[in-house]
C-alpha cells in the first residue's frame, strides 16, 4: 500500500448489503476517499452492486479482494462471525480496515483481530458512527469543559419490531443474531464512552425460539457508584434516547440517539438548552473521514474509536449475552 499525506485512499466494499448499500453513497463526502471495488461470496450480487454504485472492480470472492493491489482500504459490512477471518487476512496484505459493529461475535475473536493489525501495522477501527456524529462530537466537548460536573449515570435504550423469522440474520445463530450483538453495541458503547469499562455487569431478558437474545436490560455498575441503565429489543419499538446526568446538570440525547441531529443541556438551576448538530450526508461520512485520514497520516488507531475501547465493550457484550444464556462462535469459514 502506497503511502503519503497527498495520495487518494483506494476503498473495497466486502459484504454489499443494506449496510454497505448506505455507506457508501456517503463517499462523495469524503475528501481523498474514492470505492473502487466490491467482494461477495455472490459473483452476482458483486455484478448488481458494483453496476449499481460505479465500482470499477467486482469479485466473487473475498480473497480475491482482500488480494488485490487495486485497494489501500477494506469496508468489512458482513455478519459478524465472518469479522475475524477477513480481517486477519486484510492485517496480512497490509490493508486497512473499517470493521462494522459489533467487532467480533467473540472477545477471543476480537482480541486476534487487534493483534494481528497491531502486529502489522495497518489502520483499524470499529464503525461506530455514533462516536463522529457532530452531536456527540458537541456533548463529548460539553462533557469534558464541564458544564454537567461529573457524569454518574447514563440511561440509553434501543429497540427494533423486528417481527420473529428463523431465517431472518438477526434471528440466525449462525450470523450472530440477538438484540445484544446489533443494537445493544450501541447503548453499550456509548456507556462506555462516558463512564468508562465497568467493574460489574448485569442483565436479564429473553431468547427467541432460535436461542439468540430478542431483548435485554442491562445495567452497568462502578465501584464508585455511577451507573448505566440500558435496554435493547427486537421485539417493539423504543424511542432511541439517551440521557448522561451528572453533578452539575444532564443532557438529553434525542431519539435516536446512535445518529442524532439534536440534544438539550439541562445545566443546575438554568432553562434547557436545545443544540442541534445535523450530519453530514447520511451520517457515515464522518466515520469514513476519520480513517481516510487516518491511513494518508500514517497513524494506526483513532484516538476517538481506539480498539481497547472495542475490545472493552466487547467484553461486556459477551459478558451480558453469557448472562442470558448465549453463546456466540466464529465463523471459521468466512474466507471458503
């Protein structure tokens, strides 16, 4: 991969679903950032994705793509079970990745994927567009000038009707289905973020007939006494907000909080303030900024999504779906 703060980062799209459909209308955006290719395990979804968003390149095979000299940078959008051992294989060719969320279905697979880019040195980072929308770039910034004191508590929910279908991928073992993996990453992530990794985990909820997780409560604990309070579902729509109190006041994230254009600080014995920060384009632009940028500078990791912090709410994900009774696994063929 060719290097230098004046070069154009050549993108690979692997895994052309509704997500990657979404993420990828947002390059345009994104100075110095151009997609050049895609890979299914479908030469004929590759064919209908490429035609439909102007790819120069299209692969039935994601070794193939991961291979190629035509891309600096790798979108991984599949399940994922099938993270691990296409970004092990990307860190080999010395490609960068934009890894979607969750990470990993495993903690296991995350702590291998860390590893292996570290070890080669290539860019990595969670998609977790929610850290670079501009209105948690603003409550982030009001957080740390001070202006609620210190943050103790953080409530967040997110839920889905996602009406119960065995073949449906969030419904699918296989795929590492469950409200926890898809939705709960968000409200975890964003604990996390304010509060830090917690000293204990608990949760409760509920299974579908396929033994993946439809919903869950989850709480966050600190020796210190702060908290997290957090729902995820599949099963009924919930508003999408999130609310971080501390000493001095809170802010109210409105819904949906993983994407929002608005929140209100509500500062000790002042009027709310209502804030809004709209996104760029569909909201993915700025994530892909921040690792275009990243690989033209030479760095590694992003200090805002760095990947002790994915591999942190890794471990709690595991830890609240070891608690309601699921087990995830690998894909161990992901690249067959």
């Amino acid at each position: 991969m060719t290097t230098g703060l004046d070069r154009e980062v050549r993108w690979g799209i692997i895994g052309p679903g509704g997500i990657a459909g979404k993420v990828i209308k947002d390059f345009p955006l994104v100075p110095n950032a151009v997609p050049v290719a895609v890979a299914s395990r479908s030469q004929q979804r590759a064919d209908a994705f490429a035609a439909e968003h102007g790819l120069l390149e299209a692969y039935g095979s994601y070794r193939e793509l991961i291979m190629s000299d035509s891309v600096d940078a790798l979108y991984i959008a599949t399940p994922h079970p099938q993270h691990r051992d296409l970004v092990l294989a990307a860190a080999e060719a010395g490609k960068a990745v934009l890894v979607e969320k969750s990470f990993a279905a495993t903690v296991d697979g995350a702590t291998l994927m860390i590893e292996a880019v570290r070890r080669h040195r290539v860019f990595a980072m969670e998609a977790m567009w929610t850290r670079f929308q501009p209105a948690i770039v603003a409550v982030r910034e009001l957080i740390d000038a001070g202006e609620i004191g210190e943050p103790r508590q953080v409530q967040a929910d997110l839920g889905v009707n996602r009406p119960y279908d065995p073949a449906d991928r969030l419904y699918d073992p296989a795929q590492g289905g469950g409200a926890t993996l898809d939705l709960g990453v968000y409200v975890v992530s964003l604990a996390h973020y304010v509060l830090g990794r917690p000293d204990s985990v608990l949760a409760t909820g509920s299974l579908a007939p396929t033994g993946v997780d439809a919903d869950a409560a989850i709480m966050l604990g600190y020796q210190d006494g702060r908290i997290a309070s957090l729902i995820t579902t599949l099963r009924h729509q919930t508003p999408g907000a999130a609310r971080i109190t501390g000493t001095a006041g809170w802010i109210d994230i409105l819904p949906r909080f993983h994407h929002p254009t608005t929140f209100v600080i509500t500062r000790t014995g002042e009027q709310p303030e209502r804030v809004e920060r709209p996104q760029t384009g569909g909201g993915y632009a700025h994530e892909l900024i921040e690792v275009t940028e990243g690989i033209r500078a030479g760095r590694t990791e992003s200090s805002i999504m760095p990947l002790d912090d994915t591999l942190a709410v890794q471990q709690t994900l595991a830890e609240v779906c070891h608690q309601l009774g699921v087990e995830h696994r690998e894909d161990d063929h992901a690249l067959s």
